[in-house]
C-alpha cells in the first residue's frame, strides 16, 4: 500500500473512527431495510471507501505546508539593581515618655476616617435577622453571604451611604456591582417600613 507511507498514524486513527462511526450509523439504518448480509456488504464498502478518504485528507494535510510563525527571542530578564544600604543611625537615646494621671472619664476617641465600610453586626438583632431575599437580586447564596458579612436587616441597607454602597460592590465577594446596579438601598427602605 504506497498510498499509505508517510501519512501521520494520529491523523489516520482520527479520521478513520470517525468515518468508522458514520459508516456503521448508515449501516445501521439501511439494516431496516436490508437483510443482515445485504447489510454487512454496505458497511465493509463503506469502511473501505472511508480507509481510502481517511487517507486522502491526511495526505492532503501533510502536503499542505504549514505557516511557520516566526520564533521570537526570549526576554532577557536583567536582575535588579541591589538597593544601596542605608547608612546606620546612631542610636540616641530616647526620653522616656511621661506618665500622666488617668482622667477619672475617658475621652472621647476620634472619629475613624470614613473608609466606606458600612457598620456590619456580628450577629442579628433579637436572634433573627431580616428575610434579606425580599430585596431584588438576593437569592438564599447572598443572603448567607451578607449575614457572614455582618448584615441581617433592611435597615443596615437602608442607612447605607454612597460611600458604604461603592464598598459594598466592590467587597462582598460574589456579587459585586450589583449593591447600585438592583439598587438595594432603596429597595431596603420601602422594606425597613
């Protein structure tokens, strides 16, 4: 069989199932009507016929020159330049700091910077937080995802500002953007009611 040297076997073994397959699809369905040798006669041609074109497109994909992409070089990595060392301070000593009388009343902390994290509980209120998939776009995945997150009310939602809507999109995990998108705040107020 000269027609078959040079012919890659993967392209053959590819191409020969699947002609193998639809040759016994065919023989199956003219087996409805054949008789069972009249059957087998169709699907030994139709196996051969399949060989020989199985053959002919890898032949002709092998004889197809392939488009060589050119190689581009590697890049070339250069190390860091090692930081210079900082040069030693000398040790001064440090005064020790002065200890000053309590205040019988604590004063008052200073106000966090605002980063836009909205109050989150640790727990719900009275024990049962609030049936947060009223609001739309929260199914039974979110909601236990906002109560791990500290949030059980509509009123938590409700309050929020637009600072604490940008954190909420952009840190509760597996919804994000969608705090503004479904618009939870005031879908939270008209519950909160």
């Amino acid at each position: 069989m000269g027609f078959l040297e040079n012919l890659d076997k993967k392209c053959m073994t590819r191409n020969f199932i699947i002609v193998a397959i639809v040759a016994v699809i065919i023989a199956v369905i003219l087996g409805i009507w054949l008789s069972m040798f009249a059957t087998l006669i169709v699907l030994l041609l139709l196996l051969l016929v399949g060989f020989y074109f199985a053959a002919s497109l890898c032949r002709a994909a092998a004889e197809t020159p392939q488009e060589i992409a050119p190689e581009t070089p590697a890049p070339v990595q250069t190390p860091a330049p090692e930081p210079a060392p900082e040069p030693e301070a000398e040790a001064t000593p440090e005064p020790e700091p002065e200890v000053q009388p309590t205040p019988e009343s604590e004063p008052e902390a200073a106000p966090e910077p605002d980063t836009g994290k909205p109050a989150l509980l640790s727990e719900a209120r009275d024990g049962k937080g609030d049936d947060l998939k009223k609001i739309k776009g929260v199914g039974p995945k979110l909601e236990k995802e906002l109560n791990a997150a500290g949030v059980y009310h509509f009123d938590q939602i409700a309050a929020w500002s637009k600072a604490e809507v940008e954190w909420a999109d952009q840190n509760l995990v597996s919804f994000k953007g969608r705090v503004s998108r479904d618009n939870w705040v005031d879908q939270a107020k008209e519950l909160a009611k």
